[in-house]
C-alpha cells in the first residue's frame, strides 16, 4: 500500500489469497442460490477485502502501486489534474485498486475503470478500480490513460463531499449528471494537457472531436445547455470552473456564448433570450 503524496489517496493491491476465498464463496453460495450472500460478497466483502494491506507485497503490487504513481503524476502536472485534487475531501479516502481483465465483465460490463463509494459496513471510503495496463477492450489493446484516471479522479471528488451518487434524471448521451460532470471535466483535463481532440459524450461509441464541433453540438441542445447551467449552479467545484480563463475547451466558463448560439439559431421561432435567463 502506498499513499499518494500527502492527498488522501492510497494504492492498495490486497493480499491475493482474499479473492481466491471470496471467488470460493461466491462459488458455493451461488450452487445454493443464495443470492443475499452473493450479493454481500461481491460488494460489502469485496468493499472490505481492497483495503486490506498486504504485509508482504510481490512484484507485481509494487509494480501496479508505481504505474498509478507515474499516472497520477501526469495527472497532478496538468493544471485543472492539479485543482481536482487539491479539492478531495481530506477526510474520505480514495483506495485506487486493481481492475484486471478477468474481473472486468463482471465488475463492470467491461469498462476501463470505476469508482464506488462504500458505507461503514464496508469500511467506509471509496474504491476506485483502475489498471493503467494493457488490456482487450471490444478486440483491441488499449492502455489505459491518464484522461480515464482522470474521469474517475472526478467522480471520487464529488462521491467524497457528497457521499454517494446524486441520483438525478437520464441525460441523453451521458445517461446521468455525473457522468456528464466527469466527461466535460475529462474534456477540460484533456484541454489542459494541451489536447485538441475531445470526447464527444460519454455513451458508446464515443469518438473524438474538436472543439469547435462539440461547442456546435452543445449549442444545439437547449437540454444540454441547461445542464451547464445548473451543474455551474449547484455545485462549488464547478462553479469555480465556471470562472477560470483556463483551459481553452471550457464550456462551464463559455456557458452564456452557448446561450447566445442557441437563441441566434431559435431566431426564427421568435426567440430573443435563453429560456429561463
Ligand atoms: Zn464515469
């Protein structure tokens, strides 16, 4: 187990034999189809068992806990990286903890990476599951990228100060408000480091545009607009977003440009401002 730096993040590789037992149980409480034990194993005692620390550590935890440092790194190297991890919550501890390939169909319909956060009964604190390995995502090798630590760097910010997801209404592309908020914070993680190509929305397929196209789609969306709008609103991470010159690709800063576009393309309609401003 290792700390990051002095923030309240730990990366922790369990004592292996853990899962084999929990992998044992799950095994003969599923052939007994007892569900509510299943159930507890694969989320409370999982929750319990990624915390606990190795007293002996091989190779490859030390390995795994030197590749997260080396992402975490780059993360904290780039401005808006630096300002999502000053702003933790010191007191709620983020366990950054190994994803493998085997667990991922299970654990996560096959995604890259995932974050939990836990109750008392399963040791409190949030599980953040991440490799930044290789690894067969839908037939192809991908490493795992800062941008996706990134991602989930934002959602254990704000299951941290707010405890657990805000469960909030379908968004279309993003399904809900936090994956919405981690996508455009991803966007401006990867404006920050100085990319030009960002994530068109958070739903499969996902593909890469510029700037200047993705500010025409949200300028489209009356919807999505709102959104920034409210995020900017409601939360004090975002709203200290809304007021930075930096990164270029800042939609919750450009919010009102985006109103501007809407309205001048609503002209039509007999539309003069922004419904609700
Ligand atoms: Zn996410």
């Amino acid at each position: 187990m290792r700390q990051y730096k002095d923030y309240p993040i730990y990366i922790n590789v369990p004592p292996p034999a853990l899962k084999a037992n929990r992998d044992k149980n799950l095994a003969e409480q599923g052939a007994k189809h007892n569900f509510r034990e299943t159930a507890r194993l694969r989320n409370v005692q999982k929750y319990l068992d990624d915390i606990q620390i190795d007293p002996a550590p091989g190779a490859i935890a030390l390995a795994f806990e030197s590749e997260v440092v080396k992402h975490l790194d780059l993360v904290a190297s780039r401005r808006i990286g630096k300002v999502t991890l000053d702003s933790l919550n010191p007191s709620e501890k983020v366990w950054i903890i190994p994803l493998s390939p085997d667990e991922r169909p299970d654990d996560c319909n096959n995604c890259e990476a995932y974050v939990r956060s836990t109750t008392a009964a399963g040791g409190g604190g949030i599980r953040l599951y991440y490799s930044p390995s290789q690894s067969l995502i839908r037939n192809k090798w991908v490493i795992s990228s800062d941008d996706t630590l990134y991602h989930e760097l934002v959602h254990a910010l704000r299951f941290g100060w707010n405890g657990s997801p805000e469960n909030s209404e379908w968004i279309e592309d993003y399904d809900n408000k936090e994956e919405f908020i981690a996508t455009i914070m991803e966007n401006l993680y990867v404006s920050s480091r100085g990319g030009r190509q960002f994530y068109s929305h958070y739903r499969p397929p996902v593909s890469m545009v510029s700037k200047q196209e993705l500010y025409e789609r949200y300028a489209k969306s009356e919807n999505l607009i709102r959104w920034f709008k409210r995020c900017t609103f409601s939360d004090s991470f975002i709203w200290a977003m809304a007021r930075r010159n930096d990164p270029p690709f800042n939609p919750w800063r450009d919010r009102e440009e985006l109103e501007r576009r809407w309205v001048k393309a609503n002209q039509k309609r007999g539309i003069k401002k922004f419904p609700g401003s």
